[in-house]
C-alpha cells in the first residue's frame, strides 16, 4: 500500500509535526523557537495550499470555457 492509498498516514504525518511545533514552542527560547514555527507553519501552509490551488484551477477554467464559447 502506498501512501497515498493509506488514510490515515498523511493526516498522521501533519499531526506529528504540529505536535513537534507545540512541544518545541514550550520547551524554550532560540532554536526552539525556529523549530515551532517550522512545525505550525507547514501545518497552516499544508491547510492553505489546496484554497489557493482551488482558486486557480477555478479562474483558468473560466478562462477555457470563455475562448470555447464563439
């Protein structure tokens, strides 16, 4: 099974990470501080990547189907 057939592996791959980003934010100051943000900024990036692919996907289609239309 790859894991894109796999349901839970992804999903469970981002929690990770956000929960690496928490534990960093408490554990201190410095490099710490970088790893958190690492951590919840991929977790906000990985939410956002698929609105903005959306948007997209969704004005070039517009676009298609105005050149289709005589």
């Amino acid at each position: 099974m790859s894991w894109r057939q796999s349901t839970f592996l992804l999903p469970g791959l981002i929690a990770l990470l956000g929960l690496a980003g928490l534990f960093a934010a408490l554990l201190g100051d410095g490099w710490w501080d970088t790893l958190a943000w690492l951590g919840l900024g991929a977790q906000a990036g990985l939410g956002l990547w698929p609105l903005l692919l959306g948007r997209r996907s969704q004005a070039g289609s517009e676009r298609i189907n105005q050149r289709q239309q005589p």
